[in-house]
C-alpha cells in the first residue's frame, strides 16, 4: 500500500505539473500561476503559500526580476510555497522553479517559428507545484520551502534592453546582453531569496538553455551541482525513478565569458558550452549553500505529434525528497564534501 500510495501522489503531482505547462500563455499567467500555488495550501492542506507582488519585489531589491518582468502588462509574482513535515530543527530543501509563464524573447526576440513552445518555459515552475501536490498527499518527514519567481517576457517600449546594466538582489550588478537569457535573471534573484530560509541545500528546475538540449537530447535532465553529496543524492533519485539526470562540469574556466567592462558580470557568454556558462552564472548567486542545477530545456516537453508536457522532473524531486527524510531524533544534516 506505501508504494501505491506513493505511485497515485506521483502521478497526480506529473499531471498537475503536465496541465499547467500544457496551458496557453493567456490561461497560464503569473496571476493565474500564484493561483493555482495558493490551492494548494487550503484550509486542511499541509502546504503554506505566500504571493508576493511588484512593490513587495520592489522592496526586496529584485532588480534582475524586476527587469525581465518589465514589458509585459501581466504583473510579476512571487510564488513562496513551505510544506513543514519535519522538526522544525532540519533545515529546509529549497526548490527554486523557472516561471517564464510565456518567453518572445524580449527585445533579442525569438524566430515566429516554433514560437509557440514558449508557452513550456514555466515547466520549472510547473514541476515545484506537481511536487507540493505530491508533498500534501504523502506527508514526509522533510521540510521544503518552494520559490516561483514568475513572469512573461515580451517586447515593448518599457522592455530592457541589449545592454542595460541592473542590480540584482544580491547587489552584483549585470550586463543583459541578451534579453532572451531572462531565466537565469529571475532565477539569481530567486536563489538569493532561498538563502534567507537557511536550506540545508538549494536546486534550481528549469528550461534554460536549447544549448542542454543540443547536449543531452530529451533523455537525461542537465544537472550541475557544486556539491557531490547532492549531486549523487539526485543522481540516484532519477535513477530510482526513472527520471533521469547527468552530472555535468562546473570548471572555473568556464566563468571567464561571462566578464565584461561594465558590470560584475554579463548575463551570457559565447556560444560554446551554453548550458556550462549558465549554470555558472547561477552560481556566483548560491554562496556556500550546497547548490544543483537541473537544465530540463530537453525533457520538459516534446515536440512533434507527440507535442506536450512531459511533467519531469517531478519523480526525480519527489524521489530526493522521500530519501531526505531525517528522524526527529537524528540530526537534519550531514557534513557534505565540496566541490573546489
């Protein structure tokens, strides 16, 4: 019985995570997202939610956010979920999910071909809401705190531009160089907003770059991580689950394209090792918390006759959590090993 009650919970957090990213860009706003978060936690529900809106993004100092938000009429919102299922003395896992809830491209505005698959870009944050589904249903022993910074990203004459220079939350400074590198904007701030909650580790979901796709197909999700104890913890889970990732590098050098002349850093690099060059731009935002990243821009979703949302990774996130849980008795964390 545990293991079909865990199958249908599964099942019901991929559907609900295939149905949202699924949903066209006018049935799937930032509005509607926080919605969809906020029914999650009703009145019997283990979840808690919290929206957050543009003067509360404002006041927080979410320039990178703020900036990616800024052509479209659609207000930004940021989506704060918190399932509570172990001792309040285990840090948190922190789920930080992509909510581009529709991407042209900004200004760097995309091909009209294909275009419609843009509609796919809040898969990340699709799948932290199929997880919070799950997470309700099962009721672990883990604590998990869920971020959605969510947005769309269109062209007009408020939108930033090719070379525009904002300050993120954390104060480092960026360069966008490319508009349509806007998830990794939303996300830095994102994960700057985790480390207030302590997390004993952080990962990022989301369709990032076509440079993952380029690399690994719709097989396996991209997954960066600086941390090999997290690493091989979600390496496993996928292997578990069937949803799988592979453990790709994360070398210094790789840094080297993202420096400019005027800001900490720009927003892209060259076009080698896309995916590399993103996840490392995240980085610089994660500090010493044990940080992965999963590039889904492959597996998210198909194409072709078989067009749709796939709901990954959410067997692979519900599988790391399950393994995380910690008796009351026994200490929330481990002494992990770094990756230098």
């Amino acid at each position: 019985r545990p293991a079909f009650a865990q199958a249908q919970a599964v099942a019901a957090g991929i559907n609900l995570a295939r149905e949202w990213g699924n949903r066209p860009g006018n049935h799937a706003t930032p509005t509607l997202l926080a919605g969809a978060a906020q029914a999650l936690a009703g009145k019997k529900s283990p979840v808690r939610c919290e929206v957050l809106g543009p003067k509360e993004v404002a006041k927080l100092g979410m320039g990178a956010f703020q900036a990616v938000a800024r052509g479209s009429e659609e207000a930004l919102r940021f989506i704060v979920l918190e399932y509570r299922g172990g001792p309040k003395s285990q840090p948190p896992v922190a789920l930080i999910g992509k909510g581009i809830t529709f991407d042209s491209g900004g200004i760097s505005l995309k091909p009209a071909a294909d275009m419609d698959e843009m509609k796919f870009d809040m898969s990340g944050a699709a799948s932290v809401l199929g997880v919070f589904r799950a997470l309700s249903d099962l009721k672990p022993k883990v604590n998990v705190v869920g971020l959605i910074p969510a947005c769309e990203n269109l062209p007009d004459g408020r939108a930033v531009k090719p070379g525009d220079v904002v300050t993120s939350m954390s104060g480092q400074t960026i360069e966008i160089l490319n508009t349509d590198a806007e998830g990794r904007l939303v996300l830095c701030d994102a994960l700057t907003y985790a480390r207030r909650f302590k997390p004993r580790a952080m990962v990022d979901i989301a369709t990032l770059t076509g440079a993952c796709v380029i690399a690994l197909g719709g097989v396996r999700s991209g997954m960066f991580s600086t941390d090999d104890a997290l690493a091989g913890a979600l390496e496993q889970a996928g292997n578990t689950s069937g949803d799988l990732c592979w453990r790709m590098p994360l070398d210094d050098d790789y840094a080297e394209g993202l420096k400019t002349n005027f800001a900490d850093m720009a927003n892209v690099a060259g076009r080698a090792a896309g995916a590399v060059t993103a996840a490392k731009f995240l980085q610089k935002f994660v500090g010493d918390t044990p940080w992965a990243h999963l590039d889904i821009a492959g597996t998210a979703w198909l194409s072709g006759k078989a067009k749709g949302s796939t709901g990954r990774p959410v067997g692979l996130l519900l599988q790391y959590l399950l393994d995380q849980q910690v008796p009351a008795e026994q200490p929330a964390g481990k002494a992990r090993k770094k990756v230098r």
